[in-house]
C-alpha cells in the first residue's frame, strides 16, 4: 500500500507490526480456552438443554425480539470462538423458534461468527503464509480466486468439511469478503434446515425418552442431495473448462 504525498507516490506504507495483526486472532483463541475453563463446554450440550427448555422457552416467550437477538448472538460467539456445539444450538433454535425462523437466525448467526474468523485470520497470517508457501500457493490462490465464489460454496454444502477449517482456507487464499460471506450465508442454508427440522420436534423426542439423531446429515437421503447442490456450485468452473478445450 503507498501513501500520496502532494499527489506523488511516497514510500510504501510498512505493514503493521505482527503482535498487532495477532490481536483478533488471540482473541479469539482466548475465547475457546475460556469456553472449556469456564465449563461452558457442559451447558452446550443435549442433556442441557433437555434440563432447561422449560425455562428457555418461556424466556423466549416473554421477550420475544431480545430472545431472537440473544440466540444469534450466542451463535455468532461459538462460530466465532470454534467450540463444538452448532448442532445443539440449531437443534435448540428449531425447538424454540420453529424451523423456518430457526434456520434464518441459525444461518446468520454463524455467517457473522464465520466472518469474524474469515476477518481475523486474514489479518493476522493471510499474507505471511502466502509469503512463505511460495510460487506453489500464488498458482492455487489465482484458480481458487477466479472461482471463489463456486469453490466456497461447494466447500459449505459438503458436510464433509469442518466449518472451522472453511473459514481459515478462503481467507488464506485471498477470496474477497463479500464473495465469502454471500458463499456462506447460502451454503449453510440446507444443512441448518434439516437440523432446525429435527429441532422442531425435539419436545416430543425428549419426551418420548429418546435422543435425536445428529448423524442424519449423513443419512444417504440427506447426504446426497447435498452432494448434488454441490456439484451443481461447481457447473460454473467445468462449463468454463470446457469451453477453454473448444
């Protein structure tokens, strides 16, 4: 970056110093140890919220919008942070909120927390790991750039992938912000519907005794159409191909 000088081109500006482009990243790791320090890692859990959904749908029926902006609050905090526990909270967002409204609020929620991250980890290693990895990386970050949007859609719509490890490779690679936030905020739709699904009848499964399945995402009649919409994100990059080759 230059600085301009009476309309002449000054030295380039020197980058900020590492401790500082490390803060957010800090942050945000120092959020993760104190989420398991404080024991938190107990309350985002099955077994929680089957003690508590007495209590918290009832403060979800006297609030109201307070409750909205609390849930997606506390979603954008555990993306943000990297804990375990999404699947619980979308469970508990289709239990206490139904599952079209869950699915909005859960899909926000961790597209704001996956920003954060994307955000954090640009700052702080995008250009010094690119700097390190050499010629290698500028090749794979120029055809990931040119198809950003296909490839970071594919990556959210195959559950296969950790979430966590989504935010970090687009933001390393140099995918612009809004094309990463946009591939994100659609591509985790699916997913959060079918789990916001399961929560929406979570009060008589609880009931019943029994335990959602949280490995349904990988049911073959889940998993597939999944890995159809995938595939459909990259007919963009094959049609490209393909017309190269004519």
């Amino acid at each position: 970056m230059r600085r301009y000088i009476g309309g002449m081109p000054d030295v380039a500006a020197p980058p900020p110093p590492l401790l500082k482009r490390l803060v957010p990243v800090l942050l945000l790791a120092g959020g993760l140890v104190a989420f398991f320090a404080l024991g938190l890692d107990r309350q985002l859990s099955l077994a929680a919220l089957a003690r508590h959904r007495a209590e918290l749908a009832g403060f979800v029926a006297e609030q109201g919008a307070v409750a909205v902006l609390a849930y997606v609050g506390v979603y954008a905090l555990s993306v943000a942070f990297s804990v375990p526990g999404a699947t619980v909270l979308t469970l508990a967002g289709g239990f206490l909120f139904g599952t079209l409204a869950a699915t909005a609020y859960a899909v926000t929620g961790a597209t704001l927390g996956a920003v954060a991250v994307f955000l954090a980890a640009r700052s702080a290693l995008g250009g010094g790991l690119r700097e390190r990895a050499g010629p290698w990386i500028a090749r794979l970050e120029a055809g990931f750039r040119e198809h950003a949007f296909s490839y970071t859609l594919f990556l959210r719509l195959v559950p296969l992938f950790p979430f966590w490890l989504v935010n970090l490779v687009p933001a390393f690679l140099g995918v612009p912000l809004r094309t990463y936030a946009l591939a994100t905020l659609i591509g985790i739709v699916p997913g959060g519907l079918v789990y916001a699904s399961v929560g929406n009848g979570l009060g008589a499964v609880l009931d019943s005794g029994g335990t959602p399945d949280l490995g349904l995402i990988f049911a073959p009649e889940v998993l597939f159409p999944l890995l159809g919409l995938a595939a459909l994100a990259l007919l963009p990059v094959a049609a490209k191909a393909w017309r190269g080759r004519r």
